[in-house]
C-alpha cells in the first residue's frame, strides 16, 4: 500500500515535517517538505502530488491562502489536503468542524498521534481507488 503515492508536506516547523516524513516513508509513500505556503504552492505546481498535508499559520503564505489557491485552479480541485495545526487547540469547534469549514480531505489538531494521521492518510487513498 502507498508505496507509488507522493505526498507534500507544508509546515513551517520542521521537525513536525520530519515527524510527518518519518511516520509516511515507513509506509512505502515518498515524502517531500516545504516549510513555508509560497514554496509549497510552487512545488504542487511544478509536479502535483497524491496528498498534500499542510499548516495554517506559516510566513509568506499561510495554508488558508494555500487551500483556496488550490480550490480555484481546476487542476487541483480534486487534490486531496489534510490540515494539521495547532491554531485550533483552544478552539470550540470540532476537527469536523474545520474540516467542513475549510473545504479539505480531513483535519487534524496538534499534537497529534502519527498512528492517526497514518489512518487518515490511508483512508484517503482507500476513498480514492
């Protein structure tokens, strides 16, 4: 399972990148990081992915202006994108909340347990097949 998916990682916080890296590549996927919205863009631009995980709160682009970057393009309307923050620990509403609200594949709140975002991961390409 998963050993041809690509997967990007967007997150300014680069241990949470090598955190995510580490916890997918042990799963057959290929991995790659970018650690900031605007680099992240260019990247799915240049070779689009199978999934993309991405960070709200990052510099020169945040995962808001990513997501809706990606909406508007009908290349992209279809990728599928997990959020994982923390802006949303102290927040009343739920993951699925977030998730609704924001459009994406799934959403997560930090910390979180790679075990979960495994799960998650693999459901969204189970969903896809």
């Amino acid at each position: 399972m998963g050993s041809d998916k690509v997967i990007y990682v967007i997150d300014d916080e680069k241990d949470v990148c090598e955190f995510v890296k580490i916890t997918l590549e042990t799963r057959g996927m290929k991995v790659l990081c970018e650690y900031d919205g605007e680099s992240g863009l260019k990247l799915i631009h240049k070779q689009k992915p199978d999934l993309v995980i991405l960070d709200l709160k990052m510099p020169k682009m945040n995962g808001y202006e990513v997501v809706t970057a990606l909406k508007k393009d009908p290349q992209f309307q279809d990728l599928p994108i997990i959020i994982i923050t923390s802006l949303t620990q102290e927040s009343k509403k739920s993951d699925e909340q977030w998730r609704k609200a924001l459009g994406v594949n799934d959403f997560i709140t930090k910390p979180f347990d790679p075990l979960q975002l495994a799960h998650k991961v693999d459901l969204i390409f189970k969903t896809e097949n």
